[in-house]
C-alpha cells in the first residue's frame, strides 16, 4: 500500500464522515450516540467543533458556516473544507504549536487527533443512527496505533471511558472499540 500522507487521510476520513452524515434518517439526529448525553447530532457538533479548536492552536479561527442543527452536512463540509485547505498548504500545514504532548505541526496534531475523532465518532454517529458501522481494517489499525501517543490521557474525563472486556473471538474492530470504552 502506498504511503498515505496527512492530507490524503483527512481527505478520505473526512469523506467518509461527510457519506456517513448523508445517510442519517431524518428522524435519527435526536437517537442518542454511544458518547453519553450525546445525540447523533451532538457527535457531528463536537466533530465540526473541533476543526475549530485545531485551527486555532495555530492561530487560526474556523470561518462560521451553515449551523449543525438545521444543515449537519453543510457544516461538516465547510469546516472540513477549511481544514483540508490548509493541510493542501505546506506551509499551514506545517505551523507549529505547544501543545499537550509538546511542539508539534499543525498537520500531525490533526492526523494524530482529529483523524482518530473521524474514525471513532464516525463509528458512533453511524450506530446512532442504525447504519453501517464497519470501519476499514487500516483505520482500526491507524486508531489502535494512536492509542499508544495517548498513554493516560485516552482515558481523560471527555475523551474515552473505560477500556471493556470484549467478547471471546472478537474481532479486531469489536476489540478496538471495547478498548475505547464502546460495546459494538
């Protein structure tokens, strides 16, 4: 497989989150999510929050677009066309910050934080709102690996409960998610 730079993997996950939000049922963005006290449409807030957050460790301010509430898909697709800009400019992508695991890049502060947030929120809006939750063996494998950069802090208040026992037999997927504190 070829080498898949930060750009090119926010590219496809933000994609993939953006195909997952367009396939939500009218009447499941109030069904609760796994994340507790969260809707569906809760996830897609927090997830179209973030790219702001990110932004602005940088200096930059996420430009407001369509409202979560009233266009989900409009606001996924303007935040992330924002942030997917500046991972497309060398010189954004690489702006350099302190942050909580010391001075790192723009670009890998996004690929180790905001990448995995669109691979396990999407995971937790696609079972809100009763779709397929299947997630491509490398992006368990790209979550699992970055588990490893959180240490303690992956279980943090607001970030992943608990790790669960998974069933026997498990999969890879059921065993990731179990150990970020989901039942699949």
């Amino acid at each position: 497989m070829e080498h898949e730079t930060v750009a090119d993997r926010y590219r496809r996950l933000a994609g993939a989150f953006a195909a997952t939000i367009s396939e939500v049922p009218s009447g499941a963005w109030d069904n609760p999510s796994p994340c507790e006290g969260w809707t569906a449409r809760d996830v897609v807030r927090h997830v179209v929050d973030t790219q702001g957050l990110f932004l602005g460790l940088v200096g930059r301010s996420r430009r407001e677009g369509p409202p979560v509430d009233t266009d989900p898909a409009g606001a996924w697709a303007f935040a992330s066309a924002q942030v997917q800009a500046d991972l497309d400019d060398p010189e954004a992508a690489a702006a350099e910050f302190d942050g909580f695991f010391g001075r790192t890049s723009f670009a890998t502060a996004v690929d180790r934080f905001v990448c995995f947030d669109l691979v396990v929120h999407r995971w937790d809006l696609a079972e809100a709102a009763g779709l397929d939750t299947t997630i491509p063996e490398q992006d368990v494998r790209f979550v699992m690996e970055g588990t490893k950069v959180f240490g303690d802090a992956l279980r943090s208040n607001g970030v992943c409960g608990p790790a669960l026992e998974a069933p026997d037999g498990a999969d890879e997927q059921t065993r990731m998610l179990a150990f970020l504190g989901r039942r699949a």
